[in-house]
C-alpha cells in the first residue's frame, strides 16, 4: 500500500515539530553552556520555537486547504496541540538540566582564568 501525499506531509509536518525542539534545544543548552545566562538563553529557545512551529503550521495551512477541510482543522489542531506541548518540554528539560549547564560554564570560566 503506498503512501499518498497527504501522508507524507502530515509526517513531514510532525517530524518537522520534533526537529525544531530538538534543534532549539542543543543551541540553548550550548549557549547557556557557553554564556552561562540562562534565562535569556531560555527565551530566545522558546521563541525560536514557538517561531518554527508557527511556521510548520503556516505550511500545513497551504498545503492542507485544497485538500480537505477535515484535514486542514485536524493538522492545525494537532500542530497547536504540539506546539503547546514541546514548548512545555523545552522549558521543563531546561530547568531541570540548568545545575548542569550552569556547572560546564563555571568551570569553563575557572580554567579560562
């Protein structure tokens, strides 16, 4: 049974979402690793991506419009449901590694000095 097109855009878009929080996540943990500011680097991470999920979901919205309006209500509310729901796990992974992050800049710092 082949794939159709809607198929393999609705695993684009899903993979898209976890490519982003996973993306956002390494540059803020090596930015916090490397400035060691990390409510800052924190925002930035969220808003980068809150700002890719929003663009996977404008992608979805091009893509699924023509095809079915079934299908353009359940991508966008999936894409919302992720969206909310890998920003909380960006937040979360990154308060709980903070000691962590926070330790490699230290200790970067005293070797440096």
């Amino acid at each position: 049974m082949p794939l159709e097109k809607s198929d393999i855009a609705l695993t684009i878009y899903v993979a898209f979402m976890v490519i982003s929080l996973i993306f956002c996540y390494g540059f803020s943990s090596k930015m916090i690793k490397k400035t060691g500011l990390f409510g800052t680097q924190t925002i930035i991470a969220s808003t980068l991506n809150l700002l890719l999920g929003v663009c996977a979901i404008m992608g979805w919205f091009f893509f699924s419009w023509r095809v079915n309006e079934f299908m353009f209500f359940g991508g966008l509310a999936l894409g919302i449901g992720m969206l909310v729901i890998s920003e909380a796990i960006l937040i979360i992974v990154l308060f709980i590694r903070r000691k962590i992050m926070l330790q490699t800049y230290n200790s970067n710092i005293e070797t440096k000095s």
